[in-house]
C-alpha cells in the first residue's frame, strides 16, 4: 500500500514507494583439472614423484576455499598437497583453507609409499558460496627390477673330482635399493622377511631355516651326489648395480 507524505495545502502529496528486493549474487565456481591425477610409468617404493593439478575459477571475484583429504586406502601412502606459495596439507593437517584471486591455482601433488600395491587417494574441496569439488590421486607402486642375466648355467661335462667355475650376474634395473637371496626352488619356508628377521636379531639365519636355506660357503647338495658353492647367497644391490657371484661345482660321482 503506497504510503502520502507532504502538506495538503501548499504542497502536493508526495508518494513514497516501497521496493521489495532479494537479491542472487553468481554462484562461485570452481573446476579441478584433471579430476583424477594418476601416476603412469614405474612408480617404485620409497620414492618421491609428483604432478601438478590446476584449479580453475569459473566465476569472477574471489574465490575461498576449504580443502581437506577425505580419506586414503592404506596408511603406508603418502599424499601431500602444495599449494603454490602457500600451505601444504599433510597428513598431518586436517585441512587447510585459501583464497583464488586469479584465474588458475597450481596445486602440487606429492606421494611416496613403502607398500608395492595400487595406492588411493581422495581429496574433498569446501567452496563458500558455491558447489563443492573434489579429485582423486591414484598410483601403482611396485618393488625393485632385478634382471639375472644367466638364468641357466650349463657345467656341460666335467670329470670326476674336478671343479667347475661358472659366474652368474645380477643387475638392478631400478633406482631403489634389492635385496635378494639364492636358495633352492623347493624350500618354502625360507622368504626375505623371515630371513631379515633372523638377521636382525642374531646375525646368523635361525636353525630352522640353516637347515634348509643356502648360506655363505656351505655345500649344497645336488640329487646325484655333487656340491655347489656360491661366493654368497645374499646381498643387497644398490641402484642400478651390477653384480657377478662366483659359483663352484665339485664333480663328485
């Protein structure tokens, strides 16, 4: 109902207007590029890769955010988020929060795991006043490339009680660390974890597996009575190392 105010003799009612408004300011938007970030090529243990992802504003104005991982599949993966020239969420921080004035952000990824494996992770991004977003990172990490390079060793004939020298090659492929021991195909007890284990704890392989197990200079037997002695039976090869094992064959029988 329009509201009169003025005089009614020496000036004209003046009407006064009522304006009803509501206003919709533009939703913020906010687009991730790419929405899932995988990791291709070699991904190996306990090393570091990363890759860049581009948040985009869609909207003009600033942009404010809240960022936060929603969750990984195991906890030997870590998936740290740098945001250029600002924060890093860790997993160790619950979440961090800024602001986008220009048109792009670069976020920078970094992950590492100590599990071979496929590795997942989910990131959650909060955006006042405007839909949320969210990306995924994705990797497949795997172990240590070890080529040996004599997968049969022929001693061909040899006479009786005479030796045989032959040497085998092993060459890590990979820019991390590879542990490996020789034993024989048959015995099932023996594996790397178990023989660490006995290491560790009493520098000599426990006698259960001594039993079975190849250890430095000890005679192994063959099924037709004759012995093989390798120089050693276990080593660890550095990066990209390339390593000759001498081995003696005694022709008994």
């Amino acid at each position: 109902m329009p509201i009169y105010a003025g005089s009614n003799t020496q000036f004209l009612s003046i009407p006064m207007i009522q304006f009803n408004l509501r206003g919709q300011g533009n939703s913020c938007k906010v687009d991730v590029q790419p929405p899932i970030t995988f990791f291709e090529g070699d991904c190996f243990i306990n090393q570091s890769y990363s890759e860049t992802v581009k948040f985009l504003k869609m909207t003009q104005g600033v942009v404010r955010y809240k960022l936060r991982m929603e969750s990984k599949n195991r906890d030997t993966f870590t998936c740290d988020v740098r945001i250029q020239g600002g924060q890093t969420l860790t997993d160790s921080t619950d979440m961090i929060e800024g602001e986008i004035s220009t048109n792009s952000l670069d976020f920078t990824i970094q992950i590492k795991s100590e599990e071979c494996g496929k590795a997942l992770a989910y990131f959650y991004i909060e955006i006042e006043d405007g839909p949320p977003v969210s990306f995924s990172v994705q990797a497949d990490f795997r172990g240590p490339i070890v080529e040996l390079l004599e997968p049969v060793i022929d001693l061909e004939l040899a006479k009786v009680n005479t030796r045989q020298y032959r040497t085998l090659t092993l060459c890590n492929e990979s820019p991390i660390p590879a542990m490996f021991i020789i034993k024989n195909s048959k015995n099932k007890k023996l594996t790397i974890d178990n023989f660490i284990s006995s290491e560790t704890t009493s520098h000599q392989p426990s006698d259960s597996l001594q039993s079975s197990s190849l250890i430095v200079g000890k005679p192994i037997n063959t099924r037709r009575g004759n012995v093989i002695i390798f120089e050693t039976s276990h080593y660890t090869l550095r990066p990209h190392e390339k390593k000759e094992i001498e081995i003696t064959a005694e022709c008994l029988n």
